[in-house]
C-alpha cells in the first residue's frame, strides 16, 4: 500500500530540516493522494523541477515506490514557475515542494530512464 501524500511530504520536509537543508511546502494538495512536484533550488541561482515519473517507470517489485523524473533541470525560476503553473491547472491537487540542495537523488528517488 503507497503512503498517503500528506505523510510523504511531511517525511521529505523533516529529513531535508534534519540533514541541515531548508524545505518549504509551497502547495497543498489532496492529503490522500496528490501528485507531489518537486522546485529544487541551487547554489548557483538555478532551479530544476522534479515531477512524478510516468507508470513505465514504475519497477514491478516495487509499484508503490513514488519515483521523479526531472521535467526541468537547471533552468530559470520564472519556467519552472510557469511549469508548476500547467500542472496546476491541469491537476489543481497537486503538491509543491521547495527544497535548496545540490543532491536530490539524497532525498528522492529517480527513475532510470
């Protein structure tokens, strides 16, 4: 059984606050099972945006793992606002999620392709 999103993204916020990192929820979106977007803030005044991996993504022998892809990587904060703005507008439950660090893949787990 998959984890409700609520306790997903309460679990990412702590571990990046734990770790010395910053986290912010930007959006809420539906506690039981909104998909979650993730901005990612750099050192170097660059953002990249990590979003949920598409069902073939998915490894049979874990199907309830919440894998990313990133939709954007490195690229200026007004398109990666303008990207979580689409989103927003196609699925309004959607979840933002800010984090500043140099190594996502600490934190979130990436599919292969």
């Amino acid at each position: 059984m998959r984890l409700k999103t609520g306790l997903f993204v309460s679990a990412l916020v702590r571990r990046v606050f734990s770790e010395g990192g910053m986290a912010v929820i930007e959006r809420r979106g539906a506690e039981e099972a909104g998909a979650v977007f993730i901005r990612i803030r750099h050192r170097d005044g660059t953002e990249s945006l990590a979003a949920p991996a598409p069902q073939t993504a998915f490894d049979t022998a874990r199907p309830d793992a919440r894998l990313f892809e990133f939709r954007a990587a490195r690229a200026e904060g007004h398109d990666v606002s303008e990207a979580i703005a689409r989103e927003s507008r196609f699925d309004p439950d959607i979840w933002v999620v800010e984090i500043e660090t140099d190594t996502p893949e600490a934190y979130l787990d990436f599919s292969e392709s």
